[in-house]
C-alpha cells in the first residue's frame, strides 16, 4: 500500500513540476502574450503566475496618464500597458 502511494507522490511531482514549468514559459515574463502562439494562449490565461504578474504590473501603472514638461510645451503621455 505504501509503495504504491509513493509511486503516485513520484507520478504527481513529475507532472506538477511539467506543469509549472510550462506556467513559468507562457506566464508572459518570459516570453509576452502577444509573442504567445494563438493555440497556447489559452495557457496564459489559465495560469496563475500570469494573473499575479499582471496584477503586479498593470494595477499599480494600468492607466496613467501624465503631463510632463519639454522644451516643446507641456505634453500628454500616456504610460499604460498594452494589452495586445
């Protein structure tokens, strides 16, 4: 009885680590999602560490808008993140 759990333990760590190393790959850290293929981006979004990234990231600088100064006038930036 022992032994077969153990086999089971062995069986799900090979395929956790599988799967977070492919969380980690299509996160949109290591490669963006508009470099993702079309048929993994169904990944990205199902992926946690991709949704903690992003709520990293884009909640804080989602929408800012800013005037800065220039020798040319005041202008408008815009520093949001892309979503495409």
């Amino acid at each position: 009885m022992v032994i077969v759990q153990l086999l089971a333990i062995k069986l799900l760590q090979s395929l956790l680590s599988f799967c977070t190393s492919f969380w980690n790959l299509f996160s949109g850290f290591l490669i963006p999602r508009s470099l993702i293929p079309v048929w993994w981006r169904w990944y990205y979004w199902g992926s946690p560490i991709a949704w903690t990234i992003y709520g990293i990231f884009a909640s804080p600088f989602g929408d800012l808008k800013t005037v800065i100064d220039t020798p040319k006038g005041p202008q408008r930036v815009d520093l949001s993140i892309p979503q495409g």
